[in-house]
C-alpha cells in the first residue's frame, strides 16, 4: 500500500462494529475505497485459519475466553489470569493492564480480526426503556441522548445481521416493545432441562423489594446463535422473507444450527454462534466499494489539523514477525482517510484518542469505564438437571432487570448457567481431580462423577455498573508495550451502589436456592481478585456482606455520548463533537451501562453511525 | 487394449482389476444389483417410478456406511504433537473431503425422498429389502463392482473414485440393466416426463403428493447443499440435475454446478477423491478434467487409521461383547432408519432426533474400531446389519 494513501473511509478495528460498518458502506455507496486497519492477527474468510483457533483451544490447558486466539506482544490482549487483588499504591503490571485500583478491572477483551464476538456467548438482550433514562428516572448517572424508540429500527437491523433466536412474545418485558409483526429472525434456542425444572419448581414464586413485589420467572434469553428460521420473518428494510442461517465463514454448511457443542465460551467449533468474520466476509465481497482489510496494524495515534479540527492522518505499526520466530520486522507508517472511524474497543478507543490529545474538550475520555459485576451462587440441584449440554446458558430470571430500587442500588440480570460449576470451579475437570484425589477408580469413579456433575448448578447476577469519575483509563509513558504503543493503565473501583445490589441479589439467591431445595456450595477465598466487603445496618445491627464478583466481559464507557460537547465525546451518531470527520463507536459511547449485554445495542449504534456516513457519501 | 496413456485423465480408473473383473460375475445376486435390475426392466406406469425413486433412494444410502467407515477409522491427533489436530489428526484435510462427499450423498437422499413423496409413492426406508447389504454393488461404464465397509486406505478411496466416475455422454441405457448410476437417473427423468405428459392429456399430473410431507430447509440444513421442495415436473427435474451434478461434474470441468444452486463452487466428488489418491490438491485455477491435480501437496497418513478390516460381520467377532456393542451399534442404525422413515412421513421434528442418533452411531463405530478381534490381526467395526424387530 501506497504511504500516505487517501482513503474514503479508514475504519480502526475489525470487531462487529468495524464490521457493520464496513458491509454497509460497501453495500450502499458506490465505488468508496474502504480501509480496515486491525492490531492483531487472523484471517477474516479463512475456514482453515478458524480451525486452527479450534486447535489451540483444544491445546489450552486454561481454558481461558482468549486461549483459543493467537496472541501477540505487539498487540496484546489483556487476559483473566493477569488479574490480582491490587496491592496499596502498587499497580499491578502482571498482564497488558496497568492497574491502580483500588479494585482491578476484571474483564478482558480480544485484539484479533473478529474482535471479542470471537469468545462472546452470544447473548442479544434489547435494552429496556428506562435504561436510556437513569439520571431523570432514578437520580443516577446520566440520560442517553436517545431513546428505545430511536434505537428501535437499529435494534431489528442488528438482530438480523447477528442472527438473533428468540420468541417476540416472551421478550415483550420491562417497558420492550416490538413492531406489529415483527418476529425474531429464528425461534429460540430450545431452552435447557434446567431452565424447563426451575420454572416448574419455582411456581409462584416472588420476590419483595423497595415496597413492590417482582415475580421470579424464568424467561428464555434472546441469542445469536442459529436456531430453527421462524418462516413468517420479514426483513423490514429489504422486504426479504424468511431467514436462511448463516454458517461458518469459507464452509457455509457447517454451524447452520447450534449443535450444543457446549463451549460457545471461548470458541463455538461450528461457528453456529454469530461472529464479526461472518459480516468481514460479506464487507470484503461487496463489490459496489471496495473494502480492504489488513491486520498485525495496530494504530497508534491520530492527527488533527490544528485549523480544520478534522483527523488528517493516523499513524500505525506494521510487525512481521520471521518463521522461526526470532526476528520481528516492525515499520511506521501513514494513511488519510475522508472520515475516520475508531472502532477498536471502548479502552482501546480511549487509548488512542488520550494518545492523540483528540477529543479534549469534554475531559471525559477515558472516562466511567464501566462493566457487569458477576456474582456466582452454586451448589447441589436435589435432583439431576443435566448439566453441561446445551449452550452456556438459555434464559434468565429478567424481571428484576428495572424498578424503583435503581434509586438505591443497582439493578442485576440474573443468568442461568447450563454448565454447572464450570465457571466458579473449573468443573467437570476439577470434580475428576477430587475423585481420584479421594482414590476412587473404575465403577465408583464412574458413578461419583455422574451422581455429581448431573447436579451441578449455578447462578450468575450481574450487577450494572454506574458511570464514575473514579473509574476510568489513562495512559503513561512507563508503560508501553513491545511496539512501543502505550498500555491501557486502569484506575477502578467497585462503588457502594453496586455492593448494595450485589447484597439484594444474595438474598435473592438465597430464596431461589431454599425453594429449589439446592444444597449451597457456594465458595470463594478473601484473596480472589474480586473480592470486596460492604457494612451495612439490618434490624439496628452492623453487618458485613462479604463476595467475590468477577467481570462479564462487557467493556463499556470511555467515549460517551451526549448532546453536549461540554460533557460528552460523541453526539448520538457516534460522531466527535470535537472533529468533524471523526466517529467513535462501539460500547465506549454508552453513557451507562444498563442490565443488558451491550453487543446488541452496539451492533444496533453501528448501524445508526453507517446510516450518518452513507449521507456524507451520497448527499 | 486401450492405450491408458491415451486415456483422459479422469477415465483411467475405469479399467477394473484382474481381480474384479474375476468376480464380476458372482456379484449378480447382490441385492443392490438385483434392484437396479429388475427396476429397470419396468418403465411404464407411476408404481414403476415409485419403485425407481425407493431403489434411488435405496442406492444413495447405500454409498453413505462406506464413507462413514473411512471417515470414522481415521485416528484423532496425536495429543503430543505441537501441531495437534483433535478431529482426524494429520489426515483432517482427506477426513473433511470425505465428509463433504457423505453429506452430500444425505442431500441426494433427502432429494430423492422429496420426489417420491410429490409423486405420491409409499416410503419404505426402514424396509428390509430396501437396506443395502456390504460389500454392495454397483454398475459404472467399465463393469460391476463391489463397494466394501472398509478403513481410510488407497483401495477403499479407489473405490470412492468408481463410485463417483463421471459417465462419458454417448453411453445409451440398456435394456438389461443400468450401466451407470447417470443412466438410472437420466431414466427416472424420462419416466417422470412420460407420465406427466400422459397425465396432462388428461388434465391430471403426477404430483399429487401430500405437500407437507416435503422436506425444506427448516429440518434439512448443513447437509451439502440446498434442499429443494419437489411439487412439480420442473422441481423434480431440478432435483435430479442436483443429484447428478453434485456427484459427476462434467466433461468440461472439474466443479460441480452448484453455483446454479446458490452455492460457492465445489469440486465435483469424483476430483474430490482424485485429490486424496493423489494425495495433492487442485490448484484454484485448474478446470480441466483432463489434468491431474497441480496444486499444494496434502497430508495423508494411511498409518493413521484403526485397522477395521474389510466387511465386518457380527457373527465374527468372537467375543460376547464385541458382539453386543455390535448389536447396538446397529440397534441405533435401525432406530436411525425408522426416524428417517417417520420424518419423511410426516414427523419432521423426527430429523432432529435422528441428529443426536448420527452423534451415537459414530462414537459406536469408532468404540468397534478401537478393538481388535480376538485371534485375528483385524479390529472390529460397524456392520451396517438391518435388525428385525
């Protein structure tokens, strides 16, 4: 490639939203040149290239989200087994994070042609309405820009593109309303035998809190994994009928449905699970523009014209790295884009636009970095659930997803797992350690493992997190990685807000465990990274609630929008308020976190934002 | 004496072996010959096209356990390899033609059990007369030939090739019999011709089948290619060109006409297998079926493979419980064919059972693979028996 080229568009980050953004442009303009710059390594259509993710997770001794993906030291990935408890004003460097704390971040994100819809699970929950309305509806954080009903035309565009399985008449929950005739590209995911046991045993159940009782019910949860194509789907846009699945990218047939391989985290071995490579593959076919992609070129920085304000260049590294192993071929270069879109990460957005000295005005890069708060519960089912089939979980407990306690503390979805203690445990490996450990083998062996994992079972509650000051990314010239980019350096916090929720859910937990008769087993030690205490007063006495909460994996903040350029990065287009010829987009803009799973909305943000380029395209 | 050098390409597997042209003539009685042959002396009314359709049926069933047992015995990846493959090992590329080939054998299948149904024919699937017994037989230009249950090795993919060897154009059907699976199939689209046409003079048609029972791509998916529903000649027509272009390619190319289908471009299964034999790819701008393949060098590894031998039998396996795994094995093959049977008739849902039944068969027939006979240097393996009930 020419130094210095100009393109149309340069889109930074070949994730979902880099994706959408790029198969729209190339769908609806005409002859655009179209540039995807992506940090790390992989392929974007190669069948063979996913096999051998396949390979090296098999390989993996730590099945960790990011084992399956190649990493590398000129574009690393943060990983889960980086983190530790933070220790009094010394970071913890251990990984690609830098963090500071008080508490560590705990989630982790992948820099890989695919993004993280690589290891995601492949939940695709709509945000409820009064989540785009916090600050008005219950005093905390902010408002978002728009609305549900806004986003609502977004919504149906992404849950086709993903190819969301769900049932329109069991997601009309929490204020969710959908349009006349509208249903969900495919029916859902069957749910599990759990999921089947806990809504007949948990009949009539409720649950009290801030004077309104909730219902607890078990509701199937929207996924984008193929299931069987509802035939009375209409595309509202191309009036296109029905729906064929998309199966993996390079061999079509494969993954059309979700064969319940039951490892959709980190790696759906048929590629039954949406993944970013499917939308890259159909960018790189349209051939009314012309999308390039090219990886292993992380950008480093971008550059404003002082008297335009816009982008005019942005800098990255290329690194090639010998056969053997030994030598890396590292190279700067240039290239211009029309517009420029980051769609990296929300720290990684950060990250470039702090190196920049981009988007100033506002100060609010970088910051409320914000994810879910999981609280695992565990313990024994009386009876055998059959654990461990089935995708990692198939519906949820939602309707606590919202009510008036949001002015208290925070608000939690609660996730059903289907893989019993797999999560907190590490089981069923960790279940044949302790029985052979006790000396068992052959039948006994046998009949200890079946009698056990078939009852294993757990839940998560995820605790939404609010925007902070405290929490947010910042970079420093101490610490960079081998390409001499700058590493995301973390300050964090868990706020009382949230430990509140995280203590209402216990009691809930406990409630769901005592009316299905499950022996708890829930443990942990005070030296997890997630671990934290709350004080608080019950009946006039002083109590401590004590935890461990882990990260979802839901990196969200560190651009936000907002309709002021005094207190927001972006306006609702994802476009800088501060450079013209400038979108951030992804999870970064979100201004608060909500009880979903943010890919929806950010893939539903994508398309709002191609929407807003087609324009300068064709105006 | 034909000159081989002379030969095309792709014709110089035709010439069957002194071996198999000594028993050509015994293989006379193989049921899967003797309903290629009687079908073929009847081509006048719809219940001979019933007939014709159930034997279509019947013959592409018949291809799928061949492919199955090579697929199966092929050894996962050794766990100390820092390259590690954990499906099939180093021979996942050959393992991955295989299993392209097989799926596209259920589609023809499924193709097939659509036109029966449109054209109102009973299903029998699950009837013993309609089940293939191994070794079979089948016809190709150069003969008869008996196709076996055997391990992944270089005679069972020459087989393979037999199997899927294009016919050469001026071959006629003869009345005796049908030459080549081209012909059986060009004649089943004669017939169907005939009796619509001959329907039509009287403003009827031949498809008056029930049109639920037609198989779409809610229940058939992942399988080699598009389903297609048959509710007339046209559709019909379509699914045997399907059928017939997916396995044999043509005279000018080496890829199938899928693309017509809406697919990518395949090669045909013949060049499919061609590549293993040859243990070399095409190269992506080769079409010529003329010229052998030009492309990157594959891994195969016929050292790889459990030591199935050749055309198990249950009564052979000595011990009592090599026997009842064997039993059970093909317990699920039958459960297998009634799920098959029922889904064409209406329980479509049945398709997703017959899934998971897919899933136990294999982990049955690898469980058979992995144990030697006792007594013998060969280890046991599916036999593909049909179990009364």
């Amino acid at each position: 490639m020419k130094e210095g080229k100009e393109f149309d568009v340069v889109i930074v980050g070949a994730g979902i939203t880099g994706a959408i953004i790029a198969k729209e442009l190339s769908a609806r303009c005409k002859g655009l040149d179209i540039l995807i710059l992506e940090a790390g390594t992989g392929k974007s259509s190669d069948f063979d290239d996913y096999e051998k993710y396949n390979d090296q997770y098999y390989n993996a001794l730590a099945k960790t989200p990011n084992s399956p993906y190649t990493d590398s030291p000129y574009a690393p990935s943060p990983s889960v087994l980086d983190i530790t408890q933070i220790k009094d004003n010394e970071p913890d460097t251990n990984g690609y994070f830098v963090q500071y704390g008080p508490f560590p971040f705990l989630s982790n994100y992948n820099r890989n042609v695919g993004g993280t819809t690589l290891h995601w699970l492949g939940t695709t929950l709509r945000m409820c309405p009064n989540d785009f309305k916090m600050k008005t509806l219950y005093g905390h954080g902010v408002d978002w820009p728009i609305g549900y009903d806004d986003l609502k035309p977004y919504y149906r565009r992404a849950e086709y593109e993903i190819g969301v399985s769900a049932e329109v008449n069991e997601q009309e929950i929490l204020g969710i309303t959908f349009d006349k005739g509208y249903v969900f590209p495919m029916h859902k995911i069957p749910q599990s035998y759990l999921d089947m046991y806990m809504t007949k045993n948990m009949k009539g159940l409720t649950f009290k809190d801030d004077g309104v009782t909730y219902p607890v019910k078990v509701i199937s949860t929207p996924q984008g994994r193929n299931g069987m194509p509802n035939p009375k789907y209409k595309n509202f846009d191309t009036r296109e009928k029905g729906f064929m699945p998309v199966g993996a990218v390079g061999n079509p047939d494969l993954g059309q449905r979700c064969e319940g391989n039951s490892n959709c985290v980190p790696i759906c071995p048929v590629q039954a699970k949406y993944n970013a490579l499917k939308t890259l593959h159909d960018a790189l076919q349209n051939t009314k523009s012309k999308v390039t992609l090219i990886n292993q070129s992380p950008v480093s920085t971008i550059e404003i014209d002082p008297k335009t304000k816009k982008v005019s260049k942005l800098h990255y590294k290329t690194f090639k790295t010998s056969k053997n192993g030994v030598r890396t071929v590292i190279n700067n270069h240039t290239v211009r884009g029309k517009i420029v879109v980051l769609a990296a990460n929300a720290v990684e957005n950060a990250k470039i636009l702090l190196a920049s000295d981009a988007c100033t005005r506002s100060n609010q890069v970088g910051k409320n970095l914000m994810d879910h708060l999981v609280m695992l519960t565990w313990g024994y089912m009386p009876d055998d659930i059959g654990a461990y089939r089935g995708p990692g979980s198939t519906s949820g407990m939602p309707l606590m997803r919202d009510g008036s306690f949001r002015k208290n503390r925070s608000a939690f979805r609660v996730e059903i797992g289907n893989w019993g203690w797999n999560w907190p445990a590490n089981t069923p490996e960790s279940t044949l350690q302790d029985a052979v450990a006790d000396g068992l083998y052959g039948k006994d062996l046998i009949d200890r493992i079946k009698k056990e994992t078939s009852r294993q079972f757990r839940i998560g509650w995820e605790m939404e997190q609010v925007p902070s000051d405290k929490n947010y990314v910042t970079i420093d010239e101490k610490y960079k990685d081998e390409l001499g980019n700058y590493r995301p350096v973390i300050h964090y916090t868990m706020n009382d807000y949230e430990k509140r929720g995280a203590l209402v859910a216990s009691k809930l937990s406990e409630k769901v465990f005592e009316k299905l008769k499950v022996t708890p087993a829930t443990d942990w030690q005070d030296t997890a990274p997630g671990y934290f205490e709350y004080e608080y007063e019950e009946d006039g006495k002083k109590k401590t609630f004590k935890s461990v909460v882990n990260g979802a994996g839901h990196v969200v903040g560190c651009h936000r929008m907002g309709d002021d350029p005094n207190t927001s990065v972006v306006d609702s287009n994802q476009r800088a308020h501060d450079h013209k010829n400038l979108f951030v987009a992804g999870c970064g803009s979100f201004p608060t976190l909500a009880t979903s799973n943010p890919t929806l909305t950010m893939a539903a943000l994508a398309y709002r934002t191609a929407d807003e380029i087609v324009k300068e395209f064709t105006s | 004496m034909l000159d081989q050098k002379n030969l095309p390409y792709h014709e110089r597997f035709v010439q069957p072996t002194a071996k198999e042209q000594k028993v050509e003539a015994t293989l006379e009685k193989n049921k899967m010959l003797r309903s290629l042959m009687s079908v073929s002396l009847q081509q006048d009314t719809l219940a001979d096209l019933h007939e014709h359709l159930r034997v279509a049926m019947m013959l592409e069933l018949s291809t799928i356990p061949p492919y199955l047992c090579a697929l199966y015995s092929i050894m996962k990846g050794d766990m100390t390899d820092p390259n590690y493959k954990e499906e099939y090992g180093d021979n996942a590329e050959a393992a991955a033609l295989i299993r392209s080939v097989m799926m596209e054998e259920m589609l023809h299948f499924t193709l097939a059990g659509n036109i029966l149904n449109a054209v109102g024919g009973e299903m029998k699937i699950n009837h013993k007369e309609y089940v293939p017994e191994y070794p079979t037989v089948l016809p190709d230009s150069a003969g008869k030939f008996q196709v076996h249950l055997s391990k992944f090795d270089k005679a069972a993919i020459r087989t393979f090739l037999r199997i899927e060897q294009p016919t050469p154009p001026e071959t006629k059907p003869k009345l005796e019999g049908y030459t080549t699976i081209g012909q059986f199939y060009h004649a089943i689209e004669e017939l169907m011709k005939k009796l619509e046409k001959e329907a039509k003079k009287k403003k009827k048609t031949i498809f008056t089948g029930d049109r639920k029972l037609q198989i779409d791509d809610t229940y058939y998916y992942g399988g080699g290619g598009k389903i297609l529903e048959v509710r007339n000649l046209t559709t019909a027509l379509d699914a045997i060109e399907e059928i017939l272009e997916q396995g044999e390619g043509s005279e000018t190319t080496i890829y199938d006409n899928d693309d017509e289908f809406g697919q990518i471009r395949e090669l045909a299964h013949y060049f499919k297998f061609n590549e293993i034999y040859e243990a070399q790819r095409y190269a992506h701008c080769q079409t010529d079926p003329k010229d052998p393949p030009e492309g990157t060098k594959m891994d195969i590894r016929y050292d790889k493979v459990y030591n199935m031998g050749i055309d198990p039998k249950t009564e052979d396996f000595v011990t009592d419980e090599l026997k009842a795994l064997s039993h059970e094995f093909n317990l699920e093959y039958r459960k297998l064919l009634d799920l098959l049977q029922s889904a064409f008739q209406g329980q479509q849902e049945d398709f997703l059972e017959a899934v998971g039944v897919m899933y136990k068969l294999r982990y049955k027939a690898v469980a058979l693979m992995r144990n030697p006979i006792p007594g013998k240097r060969i280890n046991a393996g599916p036999t593909f028996e049909f179990v009364e009930k």
